[in-house]
C-alpha cells in the first residue's frame, strides 16, 4: 500500500483538476437546472440523459461565453499579429471533458452532478464525437488549436462544417460496413451559428480582360455561413475560435435563371449548391480528384480569405468599415499556414483579390502573398499527392487558372535563367505537368507561393528537401524547415489518464501540464520503488477498467495481466498492418506446437478505419477479423493469446485504449510514415514502442535512448539499397519456414475455411507486388517481439523503460511544435499574459 497523503498532497493532486469550491458547486447545480428548465423545457420527470449531457454542455459552455468575448476584444484593443490555420480537417473528437479540464471546472462539475444522482462519466460517453478528419492530419489541426490557444497566440483555424464526419465502422461478418456518420443530429451545443457573417463564393463564369482591369463574371454564387466553436486555452482566460463553413444556397438559386416556370424544381435544385459542405472525403493518404472535393477546397479558401481581408481592414472592435486600405503591412499582421496542399488555393485566391479586387501591383501582390503563407508538407507517397486537371479548373475556377499559368511561367522565367538549357529541370519543377491529360501540381504551387515549406519530423524534413522537391531546395535552401509533430498535453495525459497524472504531479508538481520538458524531473525517481510500484499500478488499473469497456460494448472477455499489444491507426499498407497479422500467426503457430513452452500471454488488438474504396485495405481488415475467429476460438490456445479488432476507431476511443496500452506498434516502412503522432501519445502514456526507425520514432529513440525502444528493420538508407536491387518477397518466402507456414496458411483458407480462396489478393500482392516490403522486415521484427516478451517477464524492469520513456517525452508536445512555428514561421511571440477572467474589471 501506498503511504497515506498528507491533506497538502491531497490538495496538489487535486488541483490538477480545480478545486471545487461549495459557491462553484452551487453555482453548477443552480445553472444545471436552469438550463434543463429554460434551455431544453424538461423537467426531472421526463429528462433523459442525453437531456442531462445537455444541461451540462450548455453550463460549462456558459463559463466560455465571458472569456471568449473578452479574449476578442483583447485581440482587437492590441492588435496582434493574427495566426490563421487552414484546413479541410479538424479532428477534435469531444468537447465537454477538455473544456471543463482546460477551465478547471471538473472537480465541481463531478460534485454538482454526484449531487444531482447522476454520474459525469455516464453523460461524458452520450457526447458524440466531431468527426471532422481522417486521422493524424486533421488531429494535429486539433491539437494545435489547443497549443496556440495555450499559448495566448491570436489564432484561427477555419475549415468546413460538414454535415457528415468520417463515417462509423460497423464490422459485420468480419468485413467493414461504412455508416453515415450524422453527428448533428441532436444538435451541437458548442458551436455559435453566425449568419450575420454569412460571405459569397463563386464558381465557373468567365474572365473578362478590361481597361478597367481583369473581371471573373457570370459565375454562380454559393454562400457561406460561419459556425463559430470557442477553443479554450489551458487555465489562461484565453478562448479562440475555430471558425467551420457551411455552405448554403442563396434565396435566388436557379430562380434567376429563365426556368422561374419550374419554382418547385429550383427550390428543390438548392441541395446542389448545399453539398459543399455536406461530406468529409474519407481518404487518407490518397487522392481522389472528384470535382465536390476541388469545390470544398475553394469553398473554404475563398470564405476566409475574405473574413481575413475584413479582419485587417478593421482594426477596432466591433468596427465593420475599412480602417487599414493599403496592402503593405499585410504579412506583418496576418500568417497563413497551410495544412498541407488541399488549402493551396489560397494563393491564386489571395492574387486574385489583391490583383483584381485592391488593384494592388502584381509584383508588389506576389511579394506579400510569398510573405503571408507558409505551407507544410504531411506525405511523400507519390498516390497522395495532389494533381488537378487542368480542364477542370478552366470550367469551374477559370481566373485562378489564368493566376497559376502566369505564376508559373514568372517561376520558370527565374529557373531558366539560372540553369539556361535544362528543360529536364523546367519540365521537374512546373507547377502544369505535361500530358495526355494536363495537371497542376498543387504541392509545386505551395512551394512556389510560401515563404515556409516544412516537413513534420526530421527525417521527413530531409526526405523532402532530398527527394521530394530537391529541385526547389537547390534553389532556395533558406526555404525549407522542419517541424517536427507534437500532441496537446491536456487531451492526451490530463483528461485522458488522470491517474497517472496524480502519481507524476505527486512527484514533481504540476508544472508539466504547459511544460512537458519538465517530465525530464521523473528520471530522478527511476529507481524509487514506491513510483516504480506507483507506475505499474496505475497501468493495471487502466488495462482492467479498458478490459471491461470491452467486454461490455463488444462481449469480448480478454486477460487484463496479458501484454496489451495495440496497433490503432489507418489501415493502409504502407502502416503494415500485415507484419503484426503474420507476427500474430506466427505466434499462434509456436503455441500450437509447443504446448509446454511458456509463453508470454499477448491481446493484439489492431483498431482504424479502411477508405471505403480501398479494397486492399478492407480485405486487411477481413485478414484480421478472420485471424481473430480461429485463434479466439481455439481452446488449446487459452487465453495466451487474443486478437481483436477494436471497431470504430476514432478520437474518443483513443482516449480509452492508448493509456491502457503496453506496447505500441509503429512498424511502417522506414521512410513512409512523414512523423505520426500516435506513437508520442502511447510513450507520454506509459506504453513501450516496437518500431522502426521511420517518421518521429527516430526522434523517440534518440530521446529516451534506442536501447529504451524495440527498434528493428530496414532503415532508409537500407530501404533504397533493396529497390535499387530488386526486392524480391519469394526469396523471403522460401527462406524462412515460419513465413512460408503462415502465408500458406492465409493461401490455402486456413483461416477463411467458408472461402478458401478470399485472401487470394492479398497473398498475390504481398508475393509479388508489395511496394512496402513486409517480408523484408518480417524476421528481424519477429526476433524483435521475442525481446518484448522477454522484458515483459520483468515487470520492474519493464516499468522502468516505461518511466524513462515518460520522461522523455517532454519534446513531444504541440506546445514546442507551435513556439517553434510561431518563432521561426509566423514571426510571433507565445504570450504568458493571462487574461483577466469575466469577473474580475479589465486592467
């Protein structure tokens, strides 16, 4: 047993989630009431839960409203310059417990609500989750909102606010089925609609070359109507705002046309103009180039350059006339980063409106629209990157096609110049790839029109200025920067593991939360029993209460003393799922054979979501159910060994599975992974990773020291050795006996005994076309997973790893990403001023 605390202890440990005071209790209570009362019209009689999250979400958003508003007008009285974040994803998962965490609201929030005979955890779980993103990208946007709000910078994210998230995954008969995800359909207390602000966008028509200058006529108007959500920053009084389209018709679509005679028709026809903003394209990694999805991207790009435009014109608050009129200040009062190339149009946008609109110079417009964006770079696969037909352009944005032709031929004018005769460099480094079909290269366009291009982590840093867009880096090394990849403190430790946060602030105060480097303080308690036995503790109980979520939403009983082995992610081949489905067979296949041997009991779990059209990827998944089936259900295996796959894998059952963790895998081919940011969540979270030295992994090894990690297989370099010669997975297959079993074992139907030849495509493609080498790796990974097993047999050592590994972890927060943005990218300064709170006078 722990030492008892003592009542200062106590306190510390308390505080981290806010003191509740009797006045906050009351206050919630008598506010909760009030809201079921006035906001929902229910009494206690006919509430239902859903009516009580509710209830709740609108009292603590009330304790925004004060500092929200206060924050804005702070930000207009100052003046600051503005940070604006662009992008098509925001994965923020749920808001209530991060608000009430980042506004030290829980502990009175929990109290009121155990007074009221209801339980905070019951109404968290009723909260759907904004599923506004696929996956790492679009969770960076989320966590970077937190970091820059943190951090008291001005910031924006903008984005779209689609009807529909990502979709939910229902497995059935071991296949994945997409459902559409209709998360607003009990509305959304969190977000402010904001019509006054409602701006128009336009689509198709033609250019007009007049003496008064260029004119883009006869287009189509769509409008866009902000839906404002407050981003509180952690304990500071600072709320930002994330700032999501919608897109709406206006009320004379199609009535202006000569077809008034069809009035039902034309109302009916405005569901066109509104699909704008009705879906999230569920690809990761992959680009699909569907007209809908280049209509979004202009969408929210055309929406908020003119609310930034209007931002810097005005510079009092409340104050809608044109203050500022001239152009050049510009860049120093406004940074837009891009996130990644989907919001690339900004910058023919951003010509465009300085050019034709402000009558603004050319040169002097390139110049500052150069100085204003910055774009950073998240893939080096060649399938992900965008390449719009230039026919679809000249229909659908024809002005923005004359913009990028003209930037072009400016850029290729400089190239040419420098190295006179290389056409082979000009036809590398244009923006209008050449072609059967005629493409623009939105990456090329980026680099071309930012001050800033940035990788996500070293290594990717280096492939992009080496690979990737080498050409321009030869030309503008200053150019290029990296910024290595960081989550937020306060979603990914504080709310998501409050225990283990209760046992690190026991030790070294609470400081960490906004300074994660100090975690470095844990390495002097290394070898102290009581926080070793503390640590180990607190994992146990997380894995239990993990194992009974499971076995009450899935009717899976698992063996919570097994390793925990959790793969969640993407499923794509690149992140080589396959690797732990043949490590699992093979793991299987030992057990089968040596019944007396003792084995370290394992439970893989492998969670996330297949594009609906990647058929490579949903058959992975149909691999893994089907694994699962035969080994589940062996009873000479016991439960030694458990393969399950965690369905629906997204933000909120992240939060439950990464701090319930042992060993987290990161086992995608060296130089394909840009950074990933599941794995620095599973090591601030006290699980060990198995890896290979690809994305941020590197940067993990050379933290917490590679002897800390399992680091295993081909490194880059290694990776380029073996396409130079040839990979050759039949050399492999022959090789290795446990291999060749296991592949004949998916072959034959061994574990699709109802459709023997069902994984067919799978085993073709892993034999005789894998572009991500899994046999290459498969012996030095599987020789690695018997060093898991050993340490795993050693609970004190293991659990020393695991501390060292916490706390090293301190570099991967976002709020280190954002200083390092705002310092060497935005030209800003993190502020520590803490706003004065609503009750307190201004200054």
């Amino acid at each position: 047993m722990a030492a008892p605390l003592s009542d200062g202890e106590r306190r510390k440990q308390i505080s981290v989630r806010g003191i509740a005071g009797l006045g906050d209790v009351a206050e919630v209570r008598k506010s909760f009431n009030r809201h079921l009362h006035f906001t929902l019209v229910k009494d206690r009689n006919v509430a239902t839960p859903r009516d009580y999250y509710f209830a709740l979400a609108h009292t603590v958003r009330d304790h925004l409203v004060g500092r929200w508003i206060r924050t804005q007008q702070h930000y207009y009285e100052r003046d600051p310059k503005r940070i604006y974040y662009l992008s098509l994803e925001f994965y923020m998962g749920r808001t209530l417990q991060n608000t009430m965490v980042n506004l030290g609201l829980q502990n009175a929030c929990d109290e009121a609500i155990y007074q009221l005979g209801l339980d905070l955890e019951e109404l968290e779980e009723i909260e759907e989750d904004a599923g506004l993103g696929n996956g790492g990208l679009g969770r960076l946007a989320a966590c970077f909102l937190d970091s820059m709000a943190t951090l008291g910078l001005a910031a924006y994210g903008y984005g779209i606010r689609y009807e529909f998230g990502i979709f939910n995954q229902k497995i059935v008969d071991g296949w994945q089925v997409e459902e559409a995800d209709d998360w607003l359909r009990y509305g959304n207390p969190w977000e402010k609609a904001r019509p006054e602000y409602t701006l128009p966008v336009h689509f198709y028509g033609r250019v007009d070359h007049t003496s008064e200058g260029v004119k883009w006529v006869d287009t189509q108007v769509v409008l866009a109507m902000p839906y404002d959500t407050p981003v509180p920053g952690y304990k500071n009084n600072t709320v930002n705002t994330m700032r999501l389209w919608s897109a709406k018709a206006p009320n004379d679509f199609n009535l202006q046309d000569f077809n008034v005679g069809d009035y039902i028709e034309a109302v009916l026809d405005r569901n066109l103009a509104e699909n704008i903003s009705r879906v999230l394209y569920p690809n990761d990694n992959f680009f699909e180039g569907k007209e809908l999805r280049l209509k979004q991207e202009y969408f929210v790009v055309a929406a908020t350059l003119q609310d930034i435009i209007r931002r810097f014109k005005s510079s009092k608050f409340g104050c809608r006339d044109p203050v500022r009129t001239c152009f050049e200040t510009f860049p120093d009062k406004v940074a837009i980063q891009l996130n990644d190339t989907h919001p690339a149009l900004s910058i023919p946008e951003l010509m465009r409106i300085l050019v034709d609109v402000e009558k603004v110079d050319w040169d002097k417009a390139w110049e500052i629209t150069k100085r204003t964006c910055a774009y950073t770079n998240h893939t080096v696969l060649p399938e992900a990157l965008e390449r719009w037909p230039v026919s679809m352009f000249e229909k659908l944005l024809p002005r923005h096609l004359e913009i990028i032709y003209a930037l072009n031929q400016m850029h290729l004018d400089r190239v040419a110049a420098l190295y006179p005769g290389d056409i082979d460099r000009l036809r590398r480094m244009s923006v209008i790839e050449e072609g059967d079909c005629k493409r623009i290269n939105m990456a090329h366009l980026c680099v071309i029109g930012s001050h800033v291009v940035n990788g996500v982590a070293r290594i990717h840093s280096d492939i992009v200025k080496n690979s990737v867009f080498k050409d321009f880096y030869d030309l503008e090394p200053e150019k290029f920067q990296n910024k290595t990849n960081g989550i937020t403190p306060r979603r990914w430790l504080l709310l998501c593991n409050p225990g283990l946060v209760d046992v690190i602030a026991e030790k070294i105060g609470e400081d960490f939360i906004t300074d994660l480097s100090q975690l470095k303080k844990l390495l002097d308690f290394i070898n102290n029993e009581t926080f070793i036995r503390d640590v180990a503790k607190v994992k146990q109980e997380n894995k239990l209460k993990f194992a009974a979520y499971l076995e009450e939403k899935y009717k899976v009983k698992i063996n919570p003393s097994s390793m925990f082995d959790v793969q969640v992610k993407r499923i794509h081949e690149y992140k080589r799922q396959l690797l732990n489905c043949l490590h699992a067979i093979t793991l299987y296949n030992r057990i089968r054979s040596n019944s007396s041997e003792s084995f370290v009991p394992r439970t893989i779990m492998i969670g996330g979501k297949a594009a609906p059209g990647y058929h490579m990827a949903k058959m992975i998944i149909k691999l893994i159910t089907s694994i699962g089936e035969v080994i589940n259900n062996d009873p000479y295996v016991g439960d030694r060994l458990k393969v399950i796959f965690l369905e629906n894998y997204r933000v909120s059952l992240a939060e439950k599975v990464i701090p319930a963790a042992d060993l987290s895998q990161q086992i995608s081919t060296a130089g394909t992974e840009a950074s990933g940011t599941g794995n620095m969540k599973f090591m601030v979270n006290g699980a060990l990773t198995i890896g290979t030295m690809d994305g941020a992994n590197v940067e993990m090894a050379e933290e917490a020291g590679e002897e800390n990690l399992f680091i295993f297989g081909m490194q880059v370099e290694d990776v380029e050795a073996l396409d130079r010669q040839g990979y050759n997975a039949r050399a492999y297959y022959e090789r290795l006996p446990e291999l060749r079993q296991a592949i004949d074992q998916i072959s034959s139907g061994f574990f699709s005994p109802q459709d023997p030849g069902c994984f067919r495509d799978v085993v073709n493609m892993l034999m005789y076309h894998d572009r991500f080498k899994v046999f290459a790796d498969y012996e030095a990974y599987i020789k690695c997973q018997g060093q898991v097993d050993q340490l795993f047999m050693d609970p004190r050592e293991w659990t020393k790893k695991v501390i060292r590994n916490i706390a090293c972890s301190g570099k991967f927060s976002s709020d280190r990403t954002i200083k390092e943005y705002a310092r060497d990218i935005w030209g800003v300064e993190p502020s520590a001023t803490k706003i004065p709170p609503p009750n307190l006078p201004r200054d």
